[in-house]
C-alpha cells in the first residue's frame, strides 16, 4: 500500500487509467484542472509502487511530462491515477481515489477525474498523445 500522493494507499482496480506505449514510441502527458477541493494525478509503471510523476492544482504543478521512448521489444504500459481531499488543502483530510472516466483512440488517451458533486470528469485531466 504506497500509492496516492502521501504514499499511503491502496489502489482502487476499477479506477485506474492505463496508458499503453509501443516500442518506438513513448508517451507526452499533458494536465489541466477544474477543482476548487485539492486534487493531484500520481503515475506508476505497470509493476511498481514507485511513482514516476505527481502533478495537480494548488501548489502542485501541472506542467507537462513525457516518457523516455521505449527501447524495448514489448509494449510499456504506465497506470495513471486520480486523487483528491474533500477540500481545498488540508493537512488533515485523507487521500481518496477519485472516479475516473476514460476516453481513448489508437494514439491518444483523456482521463478525466472526478472528486466529489458533480459529474464533470474534469476537476482533474490528463491529456496523453503517444508519439514517435
């Protein structure tokens, strides 16, 4: 139980985005929000607690992050995940993983997430464009 942007939690199967790059290719991730509670995006690879990356709003950043291209002989695939406070930034209010939805073509992926109220997906967005 290391993920979420205190590394204390367990990750929810169903509320996972993944984002899968070719060998040859690598992944551009861009981020927006839309929140006034605080919300972050924390990314892992497939087979590892260890995460790669953490943007949000508040004092998080969102500037954009890319993966090096993938050298290997098989696809690399990379877990995306949405956390969010009941609140704007506080120390005392836990993590929750936040509903995702997920929408993707053969080169790009949205993931937009969803705090709590209502049903815009986009208190936080990833934006990914897998390229050569």
């Amino acid at each position: 139980m290391c993920y979420g942007p205190d590394n204390t939690k367990e990750l929810i199967s169903n509320q996972i985005g993944w984002v899968k790059v070719p060998c040859g290719f690598r992944a551009q991730f861009r981020f927006s929000s839309d929140a006034h509670f605080e919300n972050a995006i924390c990314i892992y690879p497939q087979n590892s607690d260890r995460k790669l990356v953490e943007r949000g709003n508040y004092n998080r950043s969102l500037n954009d992050w890319a993966t090096p291209e993938n050298n290997t002989a098989q696809d690399e695939w990379y877990r995306v995940t949405g956390w969010h406070k009941s609140s704007p930034p506080s120390a005392s209010k836990p993590w929750i993983m936040s509903a995702i939805r997920n929408e993707s073509n053969a080169n790009q992926y949205i993931f937009g997430f969803e705090d709590a109220g209502g049903e815009e997906y986009d208190d936080m967005r990833c934006y990914v464009d897998i390229v050569q």
